[in-house]
C-alpha cells in the first residue's frame, strides 16, 4: 500500500471551461499521466509527448528530432516492423506525429474501447525502440526528399526560413525542424540511438489521455506498462542568449515565384511573460482577418498587395518571433508596401487602438484559442503544450490574462519590440 501511495500520486482535479474534469498522476519513474474527462462525444485520443525539438539538438545534427520520429514509426521489440499504423488502422483509428522547435508528439484517436492498443505499442516503442541500418537509410533519404520539397522547392516557406536565420544568430530557435541538408546526411545511426536514449524516457515525457473515459479505469493498465520502463535523468538544458541586435538585418532570396514576398519579423518574448498576451492582440488588431488594418490599408485601400498576415508565438519554449507576411503584387511595389507596414505600426506607437478596436480584438484572440480546442484531440493539445510551458494549469490564467490586455499595453509592446535594432527583413523575389 505504501509503494501504490508513493508510485501514484492522484493531485488535482480540475474543471477546464465548464466540460471537462482534468486529474493527474506521476508514475513511480517521473512519466507524469494526464486524464482529460471529456464525455461530450464517444471518442479518445491517447497522445505522448516528449520534451525535445529541434531546440535542443547538438550542434551540426540539425533535423535529429524530425528524423527520429521517422524512426519511430519503424518498429520496436514487440512489434517489428512497419507495422504501427496498420494496428491501429485495424482498431478503426488513426496515428500520426510532430515535431516542432519545442516538442515531439506522437498521438492515435481511438475508441475508448481501443485505447489499450495505444498503450502497447506507445509503451514498446519508448523502451524499446529497433534501430535497423536498412530502416536508417531509407528514412533519411525520405526527410532529405521532403527537406527538397517542402523548403527548397518552395520559395514561400524558403525565405521565411532564411528570415529565422538570420533573425538569430546564436539562439537554436534559428535551425528549421526538418534540418538542413548538409547536417541531415552526416547524422549516423549512432548519433541517432544516443538522441533517443537520453530525450524519449519517462522523465522527459508526459502522456495525456482524453476524450470518452474514466481515468480510474485506465490507471492500472498505463502503470502496467509504463512503470517497469527505467527512469532518467531530466536532461540538462543551456539557456543560449541571443547576442545583442544593432541594427535591422535583412535578406534577400531570389527563386521562380508567381508574386513577390515580405516577411518581417521581431524578437518577441513567449508566455508567461504578460507581453506575449498584448502581442496577441497587437497581431489581430495589424493583421489577422480582412477588418485588420493591414489587410484594409494594403488589400482593399491600395490594392497593392494580395494578401496579409501577421503572427506571434506566445506559446513557445523561449521567446521567438512575430511576423508580417505580406504577398505584393508588383515587385517595383514591394519597398512601398514595406513602407506602409512601418507607417501603420508608427501610428499605434503614437496613438492607442481605441477601446472598440481593443475590445474587438481581445474578442477574437479569446475566441481563437476556444475554438481551437472544441474537440477533443484540440483541447489536448493546447494542455500538452502549456505542460511543455512548466503546467497545463496556467491554461485558464491564460485566457484570463487575455482579456486584461489594454490598449495601453498593446501601445507599450509596439514601441519596446517594433524597433529598427529588433528587426529583420526579407524579400522573396522572382527570379
């Protein structure tokens, strides 16, 4: 009884947005387990998250972190094989993963009759995952093939890849997930099994289980096969700080495209710092959706453009980027546009958004992040990502804080982060 006590520690339950009851436990080997109630519709989603991305990857193994989720899917001790997708196929369910700069997820959605088929196959492939030389060669060559295609010969998500690195120069934040080419080919399956041992083990991993279920009835069956696998040491993480920026930095990228592309983008800090939040509402007010005022001045006004688009990260391990994508329509109009991009953040630096505009915004942003989990597996993720942030439990202060976002405070990030030593540029131009 003791050892049960110690082993599971049962700590909260927790009522997230009026539909679902959260609770969760810490297995005796540091794999914590997140049991999302949520009995609105008869489904489940079994995901397992570790805490590695490409943020974390060695010098020179750029792409590791995207590569061994490849690998992943290639079969482990008890199931050999290319077989993981096809048992769960024949469950009725589907699989995937990704891998982001900050995290890797791998997920099913089930029946909640099925779920045990997740817990084989996601237990075996933790502990035992097979490292096959042929397996090896063969995924590398498929993430060099998709490397080619999604980057190289796509000059949209090129230039805003050579926009993240030459925005930072130190930060890991500046390697793309997939990796560049050069360091993809020279990663060994060697480098690749020592990868998996120290970042996919209980310590650096949490499972989230939601949907149509009753955690007491899947307690024992997790803790069955979890448990036994051993614990480790919580990797130790350096802080890299990104060296001071003196001036606006900026790059150019010639490739055979339909319409010219400006990128911008600024150093900005990630949650829980409050000025994430604010950036939050910044993005809506300048850029997201055809009210915005960007899509208004360069879309409808000027006609200069053909589309407009701004982002944040908020979410981020550590602090990242926002971004405003402009696609122009002329190339001899593309420093114009720029130009306007810069007038129109000048005047919220001069002058507030008005409360209307304020309150329009903070609307949007509140409504975004709840529609983004009015499912089951949405809502999952959004706890998953928040458990990578330091607790799933800061999800509801989130929101909360959203909607004390002034227009003084939309103001006052537009003039610390909205500089000329805080930004860079890039112009993708037909060739």
């Amino acid at each position: 009884m003791k050892g049960l006590v110690l082993s599971l520690i049962f700590i909260l339950i927790f009522p997230f947005m009026g539909f679902s009851e959260i609770k969760e436990e810490v297995l005796k080997n540091g794999l914590k387990v997140i049991y999302i109630e949520d009995h609105s519709s008869p489904i489940a989603t079994f995901q397992v998250w570790y805490k590695v991305g490409s943020i974390d990857e060695p010098e020179g193994k750029s792409g590791i972190s995207h590569l061994l989720e490849h690998l992943m899917f290639r079969g482990s001790k008890k199931y050999p094989g290319n077989i993981f997708s096809k048992i769960v196929q024949s469950q009725g369910g589907i699989d995937n993963a990704f891998t982001t700069k900050d995290y890797t997820v791998y997920f099913q959605k089930l029946s909640p009759l099925k779920l045990q088929t997740s817990i084989d196959l996601e237990s075996d492939r933790m502990a035992n995952l097979l490292f096959h030389p042929e397996d090896f060669e063969l995924e590398k060559k498929i993430v060099l093939e998709e490397r080619r295609q999604r980057y190289e010969d796509d000059p949209e998500n090129l230039i805003i890849e050579e926009v993240i690195g030459t925005s930072f120069k130190q930060h890991p934040y500046r390697k793309p997930v997939i990796g560049w080419s050069e360091d993809i080919q020279t990663i060994t399956l060697d480098d690749l099994k020592e990868y998996y041992r120290k970042y996919y083990c209980p310590g650096n991993a949490f499972i989230i289980v939601a949907g149509d279920i009753k955690a007491n009835e899947f307690r024992d069956k997790i803790r069955e096969k979890f448990e036994s696998i051993s614990s480790c040491m919580v990797p130790s993480r350096k802080t890299l700080q990104e060296p001071k920026q003196y001036g606006e930095r900026r790059v150019i990228l010639r490739k055979q495209t339909h319409l010219p592309m400006l990128v911008m983008v600024y150093k900005v800090p990630s949650y829980p710092d409050r000025d994430s939040l604010s950036l939050e509402v910044l993005s809506t007010i300048l850029g997201e959706g055809k009210s915005s005022r960007l899509y208004r001045k360069l879309v409808n006004e000027t006609s200069l453009a053909v589309d407009v688009s701004t982002g944040n990260s908020a979410l981020s391990r550590e602090g990242f980027l926002f971004f405003v994508i402009v696609s122009v329509k002329e190339l001899n109009k593309i420093g114009e546009v720029e130009r306007i991009v810069k007038e129109e953040i000048e005047k919220i630096k001069n002058e507030p958004p008005s409360e209307k505009e304020i309150e329009k915004a903070r609307n949007q942003v509140e409504a975004s992040f709840l529609f983004s989990q009015d499912s089951v597996f949405g809502h999952a993720l959004y706890i998953g990502k928040f458990e990578i942030l330091g607790s799933w439990k800061m999800i509801n202060q989130y929101r909360e804080d959203i909607l004390k976002v002034t227009a003084k405070d939309v103001q006052s990030v537009a003039k610390k982060y909205f500089t000329l030593e805080n930004l860079t540029v890039g112009e993708l131009l037909p060739r």
